[in-house]
C-alpha cells in the first residue's frame, strides 16, 4: 500500500524543494533589505518604518516556509548521542514515533492558528505604526500555511521510511 504512495512522496518532497528555493530567495532579498536600510539610517539618517516591518515579515516568511525544507534536508538540530548507538529497527520506531509527533504538533498549531488568522484579516488588521505595512493577516497566514508544509513533508518522511525495507535504510545512511 505504501509503494503506491511513493510517487506521490516523491511530488511532495519537489514541492518542499521548490518552497526551499522561494525561502532562498527571500533569505536574498532580507540580506539586501536589511544592509540598505542600515546604510540609509546610518550613513543618512534616513529610515523607514514600512521597511523595518518588511525585515521581520521576511523574517516570518522564511522560518514558516523553511522549516519544511530544512527538515527534509535533514538541517534540524538532533542530538545523536543515543540514536547514533541504536538499532537498525529502534531507529526507524524511533523516526516513525518522531514524524507522528510532530504531526500532531503542526495540526494543534494549524487547528490554533486559524482563528488567530481569521480575526486579524475580519478587522483587516495593519500597522498600528504610521507608515507601517497593512495587511499584517498576510504574515499572520503563513503560520497556518508554514505548518501545512510541515505536515506535507513529514507525511512524505513517513511514506519513504515505513515504504523502505529496514536494509535499504541501513546502508542509505552510511
């Protein structure tokens, strides 16, 4: 049953991909914005109200939409202290009771943040600074959206390596 849903891990995990070029570029753009906007405060005493707040919205951006991506790459921070020393077959539990947790953590998030997300667009909330960015629900969005990403990858984790014979993920590892 699992290796007919292979493929479509496969097209998932290409769309985690494509979000973690996106997250890349935005990482881009958020090194541009952030050095102009130090240059024009301090070499001209100018700033900017709207650009500081478009700093932490990237910001957000880039988290929430990263984390999927970072995760599938294997970027997380594990401490392998005793996974290193585990079996073969406590290794995949131990994958398998992980990818299942963070499931359910990312659905709580999903199931909690959407009527966050709701109100703030129902009010059309903005900047309550002048100058500010409106549209703060936008931003708001991405946690729902970021945390959908999460549950897309690890679902697609879960399909490669409760599909994968024990001895094929052994010798992937090494």
């Amino acid at each position: 049953m699992l290796k007919v849903l292979r493929p479509l891990a496969g097209l998932i995990e290409g769309f985690i991909d494509r979000i973690g070029t996106l997250t890349a570029w935005i990482a881009l753009v958020m090194i541009g914005l952030v050095a102009t906007n130090v240059l024009l405060r301090y070499a001209f005493s100018f700033g900017s109200v709207w650009a500081q707040e478009l700093e932490w919205h990237l910001l957000a951006a880039l988290i929430l939409l990263g984390m999927s991506y970072a995760l599938q790459r294997g970027d997380n921070v594990r401490v392998d202290i005793f996974y290193a020393r585990y079996s073969p077959r406590v290794k995949r539990g131990v994958d398998v009771v992980s990818a299942l947790l963070l499931i359910a953590l990312a659905l709580a998030f999903i199931h909690l943040s959407l009527g966050y997300v709701e109100q703030s667009r129902s009010i059309m909330e903005g900047s309550p600074d002048p100058g500010g960015i409106p549209y703060r629900w936008a931003v708001k969005a991405l946690i729902p959206l970021g945390y959908g990403l999460l549950v897309l990858q690890q679902l697609a984790h879960l399909v490669r390596l409760l599909s994968t014979p024990l001895l094929a993920q052994e010798s992937a590892r090494v």
